[in-house]
C-alpha cells in the first residue's frame, strides 16, 4: 500500500513537473538545433545571451534602468535579442563557411563577453523576475497544477507549434530544410544561405529568450542561472541527435524527467554527474539521436 | 630526426613546420636558459605567478595537443588538472608523500581517466565530443565537493612537503614547474618524430589511410585522449605545487574554458614558445584586472575572437599583400 502510495503522490508529480521544465529545456534545445542543422555551429553562447535578455528584461521593469511595464520590457528585450544574434552571427559568418569548429569556439568567446557585460551592468546580485501570471493550484487526480504549470505548456505548445507550421509549411520553412538536407544543392538552386542563417539564429535567440523568462520563476536571476538552464538543454539536443527538433523536443522531456526522478530518488548533489552519463550513455546506444532508431535505417 | 623528414607527405612537412619544435631549437635553449636565470632578477610575488603560468602552459599544451593530433576540442580539461592537482594534494596532506612520488601517480590516473573517458566516446566526433567535455568539466566540482572527506570540500588543501628538502620552498615551487613544462614540452617534440605520433597525425588528416596501415581510428582517439589526459594531469600537479593551494574553484567550468582560450591565443602551438604565450594569458590576465573581475571574461571573449578572426584573416590579407608586390 505504501509503496503504491509513493507512487502516486512522488512519482506522478515528479514526472509532470519534469514535463514542464523539460519543456523550457525542449524550448533551449530547439534554438541550439535550429542553428545547428542550417549553419553546423553549436551556439556555446546560447545561454549567456538569453541570461543577459533575462536580466535586461528585469532591468527595464524594475526600475533599474527604466520602468516599463512588463510587456514592453519584454517586447525590447526580444528587439534586443534579435540584434544581438544578428550580430553574432554577422561577425562569424565568414568562419561558419570555413570550419563548423572554429566558429564553434568564437561562439564561446561571445558566451564570454555576453556573461561579462552581464556582470558589469547588473553585478553579481541576485534578483528575482517573476511573471504576470494567474496565481492559482487546482488538484487533478491528486495532481498538484498551478498557474505556472499551464502557462509554460500553454506558451511552450505556442511556440513550438508555430515553429513547426513555419518550418513546414512557408517558403522560408522549406528553404531551411533546403538548407539543412544540402547547402550546396540549395545554393545552386539560388537560395541565400546567409540569409536562412540568420533566420535561424534570430529564431533560435527568441527561444532562448521565451525559455529563460519561464525558467527564471522557479529559481531566481543570477549571471549563470540561465546559463546553467541551457547546459540541460544541450543534454536534450545532444540526446536528441542534435539534427532534429522533434528529437529536441522528445529529448527536453527526457531530460526533465530523468533529472526530477534522479535529484529526488537517488542525490542532488551528483545531478551535473547525472547529466554527462545519461549524455554517454544516450550517445553510445543512439548515435544519431533517439527518433532515428524508432524509423529505423533505409538503406 | 632528419630521415624521418624525408618520408613526410608534404601536408605532414607544413605541420612539422607549424609545430616549430624542430626549428626553433636555439631559441627554445635560450628561452629556457633566460627562464633557469629569471628568479635571480624578480622578485617572489613574481617567481610565484611565473610558476603558476608554467603550470598553465603545461595545461595549454594538453589541450593544443588534442587539437592537433585528435583534431578534436576540449571545454573539459578541468577534469584532467583536478585528478592531478588533488593526487598530489591527497598525497601531501593525507601521507606527507612529496611530488616523487605524487606525480607519477598524477600522470597514471591521468593517463586512464583520459582512456577511461575516451572509450565511451570513441565514436564521438567535433561537436559532439565538445559538449561531451563540457558537462564532463561540469562535473568536476560536485565530485570534489562531494568526496570532501578526501579533499577538503570547499576549503581544499595546502601543499606544503619540499620536492627536494632544503631550497627554499618559493624557489622550488618555480622550478619545479619549469621543469615539467620543459620536460612535457621535450616530451612532445619526441612524439612528434615517433613512428606513434605519426601514425596519430594519419589518423588525424586521413583515417582511411590510417585504417589501411593498421592504426585504427578508435586507437588514435583513445591513445591521443590518454596522452592528453596524461599531461593535463601534470598541469594540475604542478597547478598545485606551485600554487601551494588545491581547492574546487580552481576546477571550475570557466577555468576550462581559459585553457582552451589559451590554447587558441597560442595557435594551438606545442613549442615551448607558444605554450609559454598561452599560459601566460591564461595567468596573467585574470591577475591584472583581479581589481575589475567583470573584464575578465570581457577580456577573455575579446581575444578568443581576436585571436580567431586573426587567424581567418591574416592569410587572406598576406596573400593580398603579395599579390599586389607581384603586380607592382
């Protein structure tokens, strides 16, 4: 009876908690992938930049450097964003053509300068930055659901969704998978590789913004509390296959759950640990990422 | 050295040229001589952080060398420094056993961690492997932190037993480094010219041929991440000797990364030369601006991408240079 109890009241709430973060870590994953299948550049610097757009968006709402009201705070944090990977990507654009790995480094190097100018603004302190969200808990067989909860699923449904459609279906879409199947075939075919880049690195960053605005409820805000949130995100792109973004999406969830399940049952003190070996295990058993074993390999 | 020479594939000759460990031979006898005279001229503040940057270098040089002979990058070398630093720091505290015997001990876990990390990623290959490093540096604190009983915890560990009784402790925390660095760095020049270290350079620039000639590709990667993991641990045995100190903050994530940016400031060069370069940025930097500690990974951003943007562009401006002297 007690163990059917702690089933029921650890278990089921450990798993649904993990599916909401493990959608935040989908959410970060699927920016990392974006820019991985187009321009074959791991954004090291993912993290940093959306931790510095989370601190800006507190920046302009508290009061510390305007008061806006939330909306709008958010609204120039994403232009903010949105210039930012512009730029990135400008300046390495030339290595992306050259060497995936070189330009994989300097995205380490604008990690560096986004987490630095983090700290010369908005110092070392942490601050809280919470959301205007419905505070309510309702019990759904014997479910704890809060407003947070719904509101994540409900953005995090939004957003990806809408990304599919794009990718799917608009011209854009397509020329991104073009892109991603065989740059060269679609160059030829006169499609401006730079310029799906950039959309890729733009979407990537709005992500990145909506996923670290989720997360930093649950916590608080400090120069390395996003970064630290995108680390399990590459966990998830890296299960994933780090090609795919549904794998992304199925590999956030994992993460999530596994990390919830790890943390409470066994030790949180080992979850960094934790993280590398479900990584080696994931890459040894699914070299190309989970969803690929599921189809199977054509021939 | 030389009928080695003659049996280079030109794309090998470049590489032999680039790695300058056998041109530049005076010029590596006269900067070691000038760094044996040094301590005679400075003062101990600056004896101190010169053995701190040869500890660095060693580093460096553990991780241009995975770049150059696995062609792969590494964010998590922290792991390979802690293992030496805190074999040596165990060693010293727990049983009062100096470096003879500390750092033998250091280069062997290092060396089977390196293969022990290596295997599970045999397959592993450019991005993958970088991240599989990042969260192997992840790790790195919470398992200090963890095994306190054996490593202090947060507070870490003092070095403290002479390598040779005697001489004056600041002097041997200097030499003792130097000495490593230059041994590690003979250590390479000599694997350059191996049959070993060529076959790893096969490997490397063609792994078909490679294959046809009996060096297997998982070979190479768990022998390169072995000798790699080796010399990292001897970074961090020196790490700890010269700085006298073992705690988890000198094993964080962002020390791995300063290892890699060093080793891109250097050009992932193995000379003696160049490591000295790397570990001196690596050093020096965070000590100068300890006032504004914000710059510091301003700084770092800066030359990473300083420093690669260099390398992109310098040829293409030196090939438009000559090519407007032919013309003129």
């Amino acid at each position: 009876m007690s163990f059917w109890d702690s089933l029921l009241y650890d278990l089921f709430p450990l798993i649904w908690s993990g599916m909401i973060t493990g959608c935040l870590y989908a959410l970060g994953a699927l920016g990392l992938v974006m820019i991985f299948k187009c321009s074959k550049v791991v954004n090291f610097s993912h993290g940093n930049v959306a931790g510095l757009t989370a601190f800006l968006v507190y920046g302009l709402s508290s009061g510390m450097l305007m008061s806006l009201s939330w909306g709008a705070a958010v609204l120039v944090a994403l232009l903010g964003a949105i210039a930012i990977a512009f730029l990135i990507y400008s300046i390495i654009s030339p290595l992306v053509f050259e060497s995936d790995l070189t330009s994989t480094i300097a995205t380490l190097g604008f990690g560096l300068i986004a987490q630095g100018v983090t700290l010369l603004i908005f110092g070392a302190d942490i601050v809280a930055l919470d959301l205007p969200i419905p505070r309510f808990a309702v019990s759904v067989l014997g479910l704890l659901v809060t407003g947070y909860d719904l509101t994540v699923l409900a953005v995090a449904v939004v957003t990806i969704g809408a990304l599919f459609m794009v990718i799917d279906h608009t011209k854009l879409g397509i020329a991104f998978r073009a892109i991603s199947e065989n740059p060269f075939a679609a160059e030829v075919c006169g499609l401006n590789l730079r310029s799906v880049h950039y959309f890729a690195w733009i979407t990537a960053s709005i992500l990145g913004v909506v996923g670290a605005l989720l997360i930093v409820p649950t916590t608080f805000l400090s120069v390395t509390t996003v970064a630290t949130f995108m680390l399990q995100a590459f966990a998830a792109a890296v299960i994933g296959g780090f090609a795919s973004l549904p794998g992304a999406l199925v590999g956030g969830i994992l993460v999530g759950v596994l990390m919830n399940l790890f943390t409470f049952y066994v030790s949180p003190e080992y979850s960094s640990t934790f993280l590398l070996a479900v990584i080696l295990v994931a890459l040894n058993i699914f070299p190309n990422g989970i969803l690929q074993r599921v189809g199977g390999s054509r021939v | 050295m030389s009928d080695h020479a003659t049996h280079l594939a030109p794309g090998q000759v470049i590489l032999s040229r680039l790695s300058g460990v056998a041109t530049s031979g005076l010029t590596t006898a006269i900067l070691v001589a000038v760094l044996i005279v040094m301590p005679v001229m400075l003062g101990g503040s600056w004896i101190f952080t010169l053995g701190l940057c040869f500890a660095n270098s060693i580093g460096v040089l553990a991780v241009s060398l995975l770049v150059r002979y696995g062609g792969e990058v590494s964010i998590g070398h922290t792991f390979f420094t802690a293992l030496g630093a805190y074999s040596v720091g165990v060693l010293d505290t727990s049983y009062g056993i100096s470096l003879w015997a500390s750092v033998p001990l250091a280069l062997l876990l290092g060396v089977m961690f390196g293969l022990l990390f290596a295997w599970p990623s045999r397959n592993l290959h450019g991005i993958y492997l970088a991240v599989t490093t990042l969260a192997l540096a992840l790790a790195v604190p919470e398992m200090i932190n963890n095994f306190d009983t054996l490593t202090g915890g947060y507070e870490g560990l003092y070095v403290a037993t002479p390598f040779i009784p005697g001489i004056e402790m600041g002097l041997q925390r200097y030499y003792v480094a130097l000495f490593l660095l230059v041994l590690v760095c003979l250590a390479v020049a000599r694997l350059r010219r191996s049959r070993q270290g060529m076959a790893l350079l096969l490997a490397k620039t063609n792994a078909a041929a490679a294959d046809a000639f009996g060096t297997r590709r998982v070979w190479a990667r768990l022998s390169i991440m072995g000798i790699s993991g080796g010399i990292g641990a001897i970074c961090g045995a020196a790490l700890a000797f010269s700085g006298s100190t073992v705690s988890p903050g000198g094993f964080t994530f962002w020390q791995a990364i300063f290892l890699l940016v060093g080793s891109v400031v250097s050009f992932y060069g193995l000379s003696l030369t160049r490591v000295l370069i790397g570990g001196a940025f690596v050093t020096l930097v965070p000590q100068l601006l300890s006032a504004s500690g914000a710059w510091i990974p301003v700084l770092y951003g800066l030359a990473l991408l300083g420093m690669i943007l260099l390398g992109h562009y310098l040829p293409r401006i030196r090939e438009m240079m000559s090519r407007k002297s032919e013309a003129a």
